[in-house]
C-alpha cells in the first residue's frame, strides 16, 4: 500500500537555518515540514559559539567591510526575539552573555581611534574603565584594553530546544538516501511507501547540501568547505565571552564559555588558532591552544584544565578565492531553494529570503493544514560538542 501526502514546501537540514525557515513559513500559513538526517541543531550550529555578530570583528582593520556592514542589524533582531517582541519568540532561551568583548594585549593606536571615529562603531562597542572589566582582566598583570561589543551569546542548545519545541511536530528523521527524488519533478519525493508532493523544496542541509543538489542532477550553486579546528578547555574556569584582538584583521582568540555545573565550565576556543590549527593533529592543536592561553592570559591557572579538540567545516556558497561569503545566500531554482547562512546570526534573514523567493513566485500557502507523515519518527536533539569528547587530555 502506498501513502500519499502534499504539502506546500519541505525544508532539508535541522540547524538554524533549516529551523527557522521552519517557524518563519509555518508562521505565514505555509503547510512546511523539515526533514533530517541528524540531530536536530545538525553539525554547523550545534558546534557554533553562540555569538550574534554586530560585525566588530569583521572590521577590526579599522574599517567597516563588507560583511560588517550587513551583519550589523542582527544583534538588535536577535534582542527582540530574545525579549518576546520579535518573530520568533526566543523568550525562552539562554543568554549566557548580554555582551560580548574585545581585549588586547597592546596598545591599539591608529587602529582604534579609526575604529570609533564612524558613527555606525561607536553604535556597536564602547571602551571600558577598569572597574566595568570582566574580574579575568582585573589584575595589575593585564596591561592592555578592553572594549564592550553589543553582541548577546547565546546557549545554543537552548535555542535549537526552542524552536524544536514550538516547530518539532513537523519536524522528521529520515536515513541517509531514504528519500528518492525524481529530478526531472523535483516536488515529487518518495520516503519509503510515501509519496510526497511539495510545490517547493528548501535545501538547508549545510554541508549536506552538495549531494543534495547532486541527487537533483543539478551542479549549481557549488558550495565551498572553510575548515576549522575547534578547541575545547574544560575545568574551574571563569565565564567569558570575549576576541583578543591581535596585529591581523581577524581576532586572534575568541572565547566562549559555557557552565556546567560542579565549579566546571566549558571554554569554546576559535579566532585565528582555529583557523591555522587545521594542519595540525589533535595533540598539536592543543598544544598550540596552551601556549595560545598562556601567552595571552599568563596568570590563569590552567593546572586542572582538560582538553580537546574538534574539527568543523563551514559549508557555504562558493566564491572567488574560498573567501569568507559577505551574507547569507538564497537561490531558487526551478522548484528547488538552496540556502546557506554564512553565520548563525544570518537565520532570521535567510528565512526572509526563502520567504520572498516564495511570494516572488506567487507560491502562497496552500490553505490545508501540514499532514502527519505517519511511520517516520522525530529526530532527536543535537549532543553539544562537549557532550561527544570521548576522552578529555
């Protein structure tokens, strides 16, 4: 026997942008459900630092690039969803941090009085007395700055619960070629003894967007890998969320930090040691992150610390060089959406895009209610990366 079911569009890939594309349609009447492979909060935004990004550190070379100027306007959509008053509803989630920071360990010159001579920076950061410094910084061994940047960290497993729990009941587990497409009529799907009909298809699978568009026999939009190596300090830690700003344009350190429990907290280390640490091994690579963390901090005892780390690729839209993409990318094309964020902050503005290319092409919601797909299940949450470490060093 052979289950028929029609809805208006079906979203692949349960991280943030799959997700809140999700809420942003089924908000607008759109019959939409999501389907994953995964965990829902997938391998991009389960391993995200949480930052939303006010673009300080896109134009930490004293002026405002590209990137800086369109991720500007996130850290106040994100506050408003955070207070209840915008689309989502995030009231719910953690804030681990309402700021976020900028230090440096010498004297910034030129580089920052360039920095706060535009109006648009001075919007976005301030420069602190000692007594507003975080309690890591408040030691005669520091001798250098810090800076307050209006960029709230959020706990991302909260936020990925969030949306699940508001959105999850169209959300469904599927294997990895469970779904059969026809390329040829790319609504038509079939999972299993279902057959799926759906006036547009949204591909938000991140990394798993390439094979994706490769099973629709398509070789466009081509998608480009960034390669990290994350590191993660676990022990008696104190909070922080914070760049060190160092002689490039990019942070050299940026930390987050995430509470445990039992005096431990989770320190997320990225900036540039990540970006060059993806030549070297495990060992290397935490190696490099001690030396990093006692060059830059040498009165934090880390004598009870544990390490690890974790590599990620950041699956985005292919450009020129492999450098980093500007914004979010969203394309339609002959029934098929293909979407990347570029960064977590960049959600709600993706979900737009999807939503425009959807009204550009006079699809509208249908009007019937979204179908229960029985015999498929719901996939679970996204483990924080943490939570995976098999052995901590």
């Amino acid at each position: 026997m052979t289950d028929r079911a029609s809805v208006d569009v079906v979203i692949f890939g349960g991280g943030i942008a799959g997700l809140w594309t999700l809420a942003r349609l089924r908000r607008a009447g759109f019959a939409a459900i999501l389907l994953e492979t995964g965990g829902l909060g997938g391998v991009q935004t389960i391993a995200a630092q949480g930052i939303i990004h006010g673009g300080a550190k896109y134009a930490l070379s004293g002026s405002l690039s590209e990137s800086a100027r369109a991720i500007g306007d996130m850290p106040r959509r994100w506050r408003a969803c955070l207070a209840g008053s915008g689309e989502p509803d995030l009231s719910r989630v953690r804030v681990l941090s309402r700021h976020q920071y900028l230090w440096s360990t010498e004297n910034l010159g030129s580089r920052m009085a360039g920095f706060f001579a535009g109006r648009l920076m001075r919007s976005r950061m301030a420069s602190l007395q000692r007594d507003d410094w975080p309690g890591l910084f408040r030691t005669p061994q520091f001798q250098g700055n810090v800076y307050r940047l209006e960029e709230p960290v959020l706990d991302v497993p909260s936020l990925v619960a969030e949306l699940v729990r508001r959105h999850g009941e169209a959300c469904y587990a599927v294997g990895p070629g469970q779904v059969r497409f026809d390329p040829a009529r790319p609504g038509r799907l079939a999972l299993g003894c279902l057959n799926l009909r759906a006036r547009r298809l949204v591909l938000c699978a991140g990394a798993g967007n390439e094979a994706l568009l490769r099973r629709l026999g398509r070789e466009t939009p081509r998608m480009q890998r960034r390669p990290l190596h994350m590191l993660m300090a676990r022990g008696p830690l104190p909070g922080l969320h914070a760049h060190c700003l160092g002689a490039s344009a990019n942070p050299r350190l940026t930390v987050t930090s995430y509470p445990l429990g039992g005096g431990e907290v989770v320190w997320h280390l990225g900036g540039q040691v990540a970006e060059s640490g993806v030549e070297r091994d495990e060992a290397a690579q935490i190696a490099a992150g001690k030396a990093e963390l006692a060059a830059l901090l040498p009165w934090l005892d880390l004598s009870q610390v544990r390490w690890a780390a974790r590599r990620i690729d950041r699956a985005e839209i292919a450009t020129p060089g492999g450098r980093r993409p500007d914004a979010w990318f969203v394309r339609s094309d002959a029934g098929v959406i293909t979407a990347w964020p570029t960064k977590l902050a960049f959600a709600p503005c993706l979900a737009d895009a999807v939503a425009a290319c959807l009204e550009g092409e006079g699809v509208t919601p249908g009007g019937g209610e979204t179908p229960r797909l029985e015999g498929l299940s719901r996939p679970p949450l996204a483990r924080p990366p943490w939570e995976e470490v098999g052995a901590w060093s």
